[in-house]
C-alpha cells in the first residue's frame, strides 16, 4: 500500500547537526541555523527555546508575503538535472534478501554531498517504503526555507535540493495549506460555531500547527477548537508529540486528552479497519487536511510512474476512492476538505529515477473523485509548477442530486 510517510527518523548527520545547532545558537536565534538542524530541533526532545524561534519564524513567513513558483531558469536547470543523474545513477538490492529486500541507488555527486535529502533518496528503509518519497525529516525541509532567515544561511546543496522546482513547490504548497486551513476554521469561528481540525499526517499536521497557533494569537477562544494530527506510523506521532509537547510549555496550549477540547497527534491507519485501527474519532471532523496522500493512491488519474515507464502496475489495497470514502465518512455535513492535485514534471522525473512512483491528477480527475462521495470544488487556493492546493466544500444530504 502507497501511503505518505511524512517523518521518519532523523538521520544520525542531520541529529548532529541539530546538536551544533544548539550549541552555537543563543536565546533562540535563527540567524545561524539550516534547514535540517531547524527540522532535527523541532521533532526531537529538548531544543524549547530554538523550537520555538523556528515556529515564531514560519509563522510570521507563511502568513506574509507569499513567494514566487520556480522560474523558466530553474525549470530549464530540472530538465538538465534529470539527465546528469539518469546518466550517473545505478540501481542495487540492499540486503541480499530478493524480493524482500529494498533497492539502493548509488551516485556519487549525491553521495559527496552527504546531505540527509541525498540519503533518503538513495536508500529505502523497507521493501514497502521503496517506492515513497521517504525520509519526512529531509522532505520537511523545504518548509524551512520558507523562513527567511534560514533560508539566508543554506549551503549550495541545500539550494540544490530545497529551493528547486519542486522544493519551490513544496514550500507554496505548505502556505496555501495553511492559509486554507486557517481560514476555513476563522470562518466557522466568526459564526460563533466551535471548529475541529484534522490533518491525516503528520508531515501535514505542521501546517494544522501553525493554523491553529494563529488562531489563538488571533485571539479565537481555544475551547472551541480542536485540532487532531494523526499518521499511522508511531514513530511519527511521537515525534509530533515532543512538538506539541515544547509548544504547549511556551505558549500555554492546552494539550487534547480526549475528543474534545486543545491539539494532540495520535497514532491512526485510516484504512485499517475499524476493530484494528488504534483510535477511532468519535466525533466527525469540520475541516480536514488531506495534502501529499493521493498520489500515492491509485484511482482517477491522467498518468500514473508504472504507465510512464511501462512497469508492472500491482492493484493496491488502499485506493484514491478507498481514501475519499473515509474522508466523507470523517467529515461533518458542511465540512471544508483541503487537497491537492500532482502534475508531472522534470523534477518528478527526477524522483522516479530514484525508484518512487506517483499518481499524477489533473483538476478534473480530483473533481470525478470527490464528487463520488458528495465534495464539490469550491476555489483554488494556489498554483505551482507541480502541486495545486484546493478547498472542496461538502454537500449536505439534501442538497444531493
């Protein structure tokens, strides 16, 4: 099954990094830190003042002037960058076990780099995880350029991998998440409704973060939102919990020990079922956040990695239709549902000469899905070269035809 794995465990360089980081940086600054030392202080235990420095400087970024998608330069250099690593890149089985075994790549302009993003693109942790863009802790750091002040001390790899075509998206994509998210909540709050926000992973459960603190410092009553980030991976959750944990202590949140009521991560498979499932919500959701799941889900596509490079095509358990029905099934009668739709491009031509497969939509595909399950499109909140972020707007029962 092709899931999203938005964080896996922090490399041993990238936890290094984090600990100069800390060492180096006082009261808080961001002025010295990159990306990877920022994304190892946030998941990892310890690091308060830093963490909270770098949620202060995301904030204050992704709620401020948003930045311009990759220019023809850069797309120029995607397409030049996709054929140097063709070229130079070799594929080998790691562990000797068959088909049990993940694959390996080797490159050795990726590998001098000895950056955390090269090593999550050049080995797979499983056989299940092989075809995913795995290693969340790397592919978080894009949203740390988003802060400017981060972004000003980036070596050249780091530009190479996080401010790129897809990195630039990546980066607009998280803002007009979060944007999305956090007016679709003020909304309902204006109204005088209470609000309950979900994001179904944790590399999404980011954005609910930042949304739900400006909601707060907005000045919105925090007894009548409730924020849940979920991922089916423990390892995950947990390191969203020490976030939250560090987060809460600063800021005084509360931290949600039941359905109702503050911001928590739990540990969740949405398609496992019911009596498997480690918690099940009994409560429905008014805004969902669902960003980076669907192309990893076979259903309603343009084109898919295996069609494109005329691979086998296994039938997976968990499809894109699978994955709408549960949303609907989670979602209240008027609920908000935040996507986004996966286009090719040289940049993720790139990723599939490193084994990753994709489900590629076009608008009109996302909109034949969730209309199966009652989601109508309701605006588009951005565009990049890559990656279209909309709100799909629920129809009640009634209004169905």
């Amino acid at each position: 099954m092709k899931t999203d794995s938005p964080h896996r465990d922090v490399s041993r360089g990238a936890a290094r990094e984090s600990a100069h980081a800390a060492a180096r940086l006082g009261h808080g600054s961001l002025l010295r830190i990159r990306p990877m030392e920022a994304v190892a202080a946030l998941y990892s235990e310890g690091h308060e003042e830093l963490s909270e420095a770098i949620i202060a400087g995301l904030n204050r970024a992704v709620f401020g002037k948003e930045p311009s998608p990759a220019g023809l330069v850069q797309r120029a250099m995607a397409r030049l960058t996709w054929r140097v690593l063709k070229w130079t890149t070799r594929r080998h089985v790691i562990g000797g076990d068959g088909e049990a075994a993940p694959a390996g790549y080797r490159n050795r302009l990726l590998e001098r780099s000895r950056h955390p993003y090269a090593q999550s693109l050049l080995t797979s942790s499983t056989k299940e995880t092989e075809v995913l863009v795995e290693g969340g802790d790397p592919m978080n750091g894009p949203y740390m350029m988003i802060a400017p002040e981060i972004r000003e001390t980036c070596t050249l790899w780091d530009k190479l991998f996080f401010n790129s075509v897809l990195g630039k998206d990546v980066q607009l994509r998280f803002i007009w998440e979060t944007n999305a998210t956090y007016g679709a909540a003020s909304r309902r709050l204006d109204r005088g409704e209470a609000v309950r926000l979900k994001a179904l992973a944790a590399g999404t459960g980011l954005s609910v973060i930042l949304a739900y603190d400006r909601l707060l410092r907005d000045g919105y009553d925090p007894d009548r939102i409730t924020a849940r980030i979920t991922d089916r991976e423990p390892a995950n959750t947990a390191k969203t919990g020490h976030l939250l944990a560090k987060l809460a202590a600063s800021r005084g949140w509360k931290l949600g020990s039941g359905d109702e009521g503050g911001i928590a991560a739990r540990t969740e498979d949405i398609f496992a079922d019911d009596s498997a499932a480690e918690w099940i919500p009994e409560a429905k959701y008014d805004v969902v956040t669902a960003v980076g799941i669907l192309e990893y889900l076979q259903g309603f596509t343009c084109d898919t990695t295996e069609r494109r490079h005329r691979l086998h095509e296994p039938e997976e358990d968990a499809t894109a239709v699978h994955l709408a029905e549960r949303l609907a099934a989670m979602t209240t009668d008027d609920a908000s549902l935040i996507v986004n739709t996966y286009r090719p491009h040289a940049s993720t031509r790139i990723l599939e000469l490193f084994g990753k497969k994709f489900d590629y939509r076009e608008p009109a595909h996302l909109a034949d899905l969730l209309a199966t399950v009652r989601f109508r499109p309701a605006r588009v909140v951005g565009s990049g070269v890559i990656y279209d972020v909309k709100i799909y707007e629920k129809l009640p029962p009634l209004v169905e035809r």
